[in-house]
C-alpha cells in the first residue's frame, strides 16, 4: 500500500500560482483541510494545530529517539538495529565500511515499514553491495503535522549525530554516503548533512514538502552535501511538494506539475521516489537544462543534459531541468 503518509501535508495550502515553480513566499492556506486516503477512508486534519511542545523538546533532548535499521545484501530481507552510542551494535553487525551507505529517511505518519524505504532499498541492494540504513522517526511523525513540521530539524541533527558515530566507529567516510529522503524527510535529510558540515557525497530530496516550507530557513537547500538534487513531481496548484528549486540541481519530470497516470496529488506526489528507485536501477531518465520556468512549464528546454537520480556517488550538476517520463514502470 502506498502510504497515507506524507499524504496530506499540502492539501495544507492553497497554492496562488500553478507554475512549477513557485515565488519563495508562504501561500494562504485554508486551516481545516478534508483529504481522502488510498483506502476511501476522510480525515480532516487542523493546520493551525498548536504543535505539541513537549514532545518536540523531548526529540530535541534525545537524539536516540530515531531507529536505524541496516539492511545489506547478507540481510536483505530482515534487518539489523543500529543504536547510537553502542559501538557493539554496529561492530556485531554486517555493516562495511568499504562499500557506500545509502541513508533512507520517510515521511508524515509513515514508518520504516512504509514506502520509499522497500522500493528504493531493494532497487539498490539489487543493483550493488551498499549499506542501506533505514531511518525511522515515526514517534514525531505520527503526531499532527505542526508537531512533526516543527521537529524535522531536530530529527535531521540526530540523523546526523548517527552518521557522525557511525564514522568514529567504522571509519566509513562520509564521501561515500548518499541521504535520501522523501517529503518531510527530504527536510530530514537536509539537516543531517547539514549538521555534517556538508560533507556528505550526496544528498537527494524526494518531492520535498511544501506547506510551511517556502519560507523556513530549515528546508533542504544547496549546502546540505557535496551535491544535492531534488525531483519535484507535485508542485503545481493543491500539491504536496515544494515547486521551487532549492537545491544544486532541480527535476521537474513532466514539468513538476502533475504525472503521466495520476488522477490525485498523492499518486503525483509519491511519483518522485517511484521514478528515483529506477532510476537506481536503470539510469535512463535524462532532463534537459532549462533557463526560465516558462521553459520548464511549455517543455523547451534545450540545454545541456543531466541524468536524474541513480547511484552515482560523485555526480555533480547544477540548475532546473525538465523531462518526459512514461505513464508506468520503469517510466
């Protein structure tokens, strides 16, 4: 099932400009929001929700809050618990310092069990011999989605804290890790690299979320690792994702609006890390650099190519490009 998760997090906003790029500003939005889920099932969520401070400390105090699972191609199937300041949990495990680590973080009322993490996990423990470490932060995420808003900057700094144990204990440099998050976790990810310093090989935001985003100085942007990608697949008028570029280099497959064979912001929304899990596999989408939105929006861009997605760990690139994708897999 494709998760109820980072669902509704921008049915949060009434979106003033249909572009794929939206201006950096915080659109109106209405406070009480009705949304219907994969199951038929209504929920009406409060977006002016007072966010649950003490929580929110809580995270803020205790770093260990988060749970890393470890996956390789020895336990692909059933993981391993990798626990902060526990160097026993990590050197009894079958992590390996020697080959990259993928870090996978969700998004809203989802869970290590919710997607991207079992397409996107097994897409690269199918292609290579990686580390895969599952992030999951669903105490704070399962709350309402001021609460959980509010805590992604402290999540991303214990994901970060992880990393930066991870390495004191193994030596796995941080030039061979790749952070990968999808919605609230595209934020997630942004944090943790920037509590590195930068200095992560690649981070990459899957369809990063957008209500109350446009204008926090806490969302994923440029600085966060050595390269930084983004893919917007839901950025248009009601979507789920952020529409504007924030990172080095910005997809907007199908112009960032809207994708081939969806009919509902959730299905355009999960699309973004649909079309990065196979890209993993088969590095086959290609966009084209664009020098204006108008040219994102009317599909003429004519500059130079970049790939979208896929392992590379020293892939660089810079600025917006468009492509076409398919209606069904592999796109």
């Amino acid at each position: 099932m494709k998760v109820v998760a980072f669902l509704f997090l921008a049915s949060a906003t009434l979106l003033v400009n249909s572009s794929p790029i939206k201006e950096d500003v915080e659109a109106p939005y209405q406070r009480f929001i009705e949304f219907t889920d994969e199951e038929g099932q209504t929920h009406t969520i409060d977006l002016e929700a007072k966010p649950n401070m003490e929580l929110i400390e809580e995270i803020e105090r205790i770093p260990a809050n988060n749970a890393y699972y470890l996956f390789t191609r020895r336990n692909q199937i059933l993981s391993q618990t990798l626990t902060l300041n526990n160097a026993n949990s990590i050197n009894n495990s079958n992590f390996n310092a020697a080959v990259p680590t993928i870090v996978i973080v969700h998004g809203w009322l989802s869970s290590r069990l919710t997607e991207p993490n079992p397409t996107v996990r097994s897409a690269y423990l199918n292609k290579s011999d990686v580390n895969v470490i599952v992030v999951d932060w669903s105490r704070l995420a399962m709350s309402d989605y001021t609460t959980a808003a509010l805590g992604v900057p402290a999540i991303g700094r214990g994901v970060g804290e992880f990393l930066r144990f991870l390495n004191s204990v193994t030596g796995a440099p941080f030039e061979n890790m790749h952070l990968v998050g999808f919605s609230l976790g595209a934020h997630v990810v942004g944090n943790a690299g920037r509590e590195l310093g930068g200095r992560v090989a690649r981070v990459t935001g899957l369809d990063p979320a957008g209500p109350l985003w446009n204008y926090n100085t806490n969302r994923l942007r440029a600085s966060d690792g050595v390269y930084v990608e983004a893919i917007h697949t839901d950025g248009g008028l009601g979507g789920l994702g952020i529409g504007s570029a924030v990172a080095d280099a910005d997809f907007f497959p199908n112009g960032g609006n809207s994708q081939p064979g969806c009919l509902t912001s959730l299905c355009n929304h999960n699309r973004a890390w649909e079309l990065f899990a196979a890209t993993v596999t088969y590095n086959h989408l290609v966009g084209q650099l664009c020098t204006t939105t108008l040219q994102i929006t009317w599909n003429t861009c004519r500059g130079q190519q970049l790939r979208l997605g896929n392992e590379d760990l020293r892939k660089t690139g810079r600025g917006m490009y468009r492509l076409d994708t398919g209606r069904r897999y592999p796109y």
